[in-house]
C-alpha cells in the first residue's frame, strides 16, 4: 500500500461532456477503479475462479474481469475505491495472484453513437463485428499507435482504456475520427 | 507480408501490433563451450530461404513471445505458438 494518498485528476479537457448532442459521443468515465491483477503462473489461476474470489471478497465492486494477456485481468468497476478499502482487498487475495490499483494509471473513455464502429475502425485493427465482438468481449489492442483496451459495453457503445499519459492523445484522436459525423452538417 | 498473424491468444491481428526478434537460436551451448561455439549461438544468423523460426513478440496485444513460423519466399505464416512451450520441448 502507498504510504501517502493519491490525488487522481482526470487528465482530460475540463468541459470533456461539450459534445453531447453530437451523433457520436466521446466522454470521460470520471469515477471507478482499475485493478490489474497477475496470475502466478499456476492452473488454478483462471478467470472463473477469480471471478469466484473477488466476488466473495468485495461483493460491492462487481467482478467484472477483462483479460489483456494469458493469466493477467484488469478488475474495472464503476464505484471509487479508497485506498483503504484497497489495501484491505489485497490483504484478502491469495498469493497464487498478485494485485495492483491501476486507477491512477489506466483512464477509461466511454465512446457511443450508432456509427461508432466506424469511427474506431479509422485507428482498431480489429474485427469490432456483431458476431465476432459480442457485447462483454474486450481486447488489447492498438488505436493507432497507441495501445489500449476496447470493450465493447453495448451494441453501440465502447469503452476504451488506456494508459493515462497517452490519454490526451487517444482522446483528442478520436475527436479527429468522430469528426465527420459529428461536423455541423452532419445529418 | 501477409497483414495478419494468428496470435495463440489473441486470435488474428494485424502485423503492426507485433515486434519482430529475428530468428530461434539454437539451445544455448553450456557454459564451458569453446569460443567457437559461444561466437556462433551469440553471433552467427542463419538467412534461410523458406521455412524459418522466427521471436515475435506481441507487443501491442498481449505482449506475450511467440514463435512462429514464417516462409521468407512466400511470407506465409504457419504455427505460432507462445514461446513458453520451447521450454517444455526443452529448445530455449
């Protein structure tokens, strides 16, 4: 546990909430958290046990789990966590995982609108179709050249994370890619 | 190139999000090899024509090392495999 308290800001523009009337809509997800936890290596280490566990440990979280890597999850939740109630999280996980509060780190960014897949096929490389990326399928992946994590949370709707120092970036690159359906003549 | 590579965890993705190593050395000589062969293992490339092992590594997926298997005539990518399963074949 850090021995002093963190003071998160949000690294994205203050008015970030500006284009809400627009046909594709880019904001900022302000509150929650983002815990990366690591598996050791082992079988037992998958995400229906990990599911299990944080479950029985922070109930008030939810266990929703997206996997970056073979053995590695990111735990995203809506609710703020207080470093408190982290340090008692990590207390409570076994050692065959290792646990660490990414909420600093990791910047989410929810992206929405009925064109949406086509505003991210302008930087993802990867197949974001109905079939193939159902709602709940996320994936590490690159927008440009700036690796992130797409999710999809709905049919139109996708959350992006990516590592706090290239947020600005990616967020003001995906204004770029949402332009021409968000210009003033757009029908 | 062929633009796509079958990550054994990521499924299909597109070359840009991929390092490039070079190729699968032979298993490391013990510690008390002649020079030659220390030269040779640290040095010396093959520069095959055809089938040929190669590191990548995914580096903006699941940043994980896979060998895989890749034509350099055709750029046909074969098997790819994550490069932890060398060492159960006891090749690393």
């Amino acid at each position: 546990m850090r021995d002093f308290l963190l003071n998160n800001v949000s690294p994205f523009p203050a008015k970030a909430d500006a284009n809400g009337h627009a046909a594709v809509h880019i904001a900022p997800i302000a509150t929650g958290f983002v815990t990366h936890v690591l598996g050791k290596g082992n079988a037992k280490a998958d995400a229906a046990h990990l599911t299990k566990l944080i479950s029985d440990i922070a109930p008030e979280l939810g266990a929703t789990l997206r996997s970056p890597s073979p053995g590695q999850w990111f735990w995203v939740g809506d609710c703020d966590v207080s470093q408190g109630r982290f340090a008692e999280i990590s207390g409570q996980i076994p050692g065959e995982y290792a646990i660490s509060d990414q909420t600093h780190g990791r910047v989410r960014i929810m992206i929405s609108g009925p064109q949406v897949r086509d505003v991210l096929a302008k930087g993802a490389m990867i197949d974001l179709a109905d079939g193939v990326f159902v709602v709940g399928a996320s994936a590490m992946t690159q927008i440009g050249h700036i690796g992130a994590m797409i999710t999809r949370t709905d049919d139109d709707c996708f959350e992006i994370m990516v590592l706090r120092s290239f947020a600005v970036s990616l967020w003001h690159e995906l204004h770029q890619m949402a332009a021409e359906f968000n210009g003033p003549h757009a029908g | 190139m062929s633009s796509l590579v079958k990550c054994p965890h990521c499924g299909l993705r597109p070359r840009e999000e991929f390092t490039i190593r070079g190729e699968v050395a032979t298993p490391r000589p013990h510690a008390g090899a002649d020079e030659g062969t220390w030269f040779d293992h640290v040095y010396l490339r093959d520069n095959p024509r055809g089938q040929h092992r190669e590191y990548w590594h995914h580096s903006g997926g699941c940043r994980r090392w896979l060998v895989l298997d890749r034509n350099t005539v055709t750029h046909e990518t074969g098997d790819v495999v994550d490069a932890s399963t060398l060492k159960t074949e006891g090749q690393a």
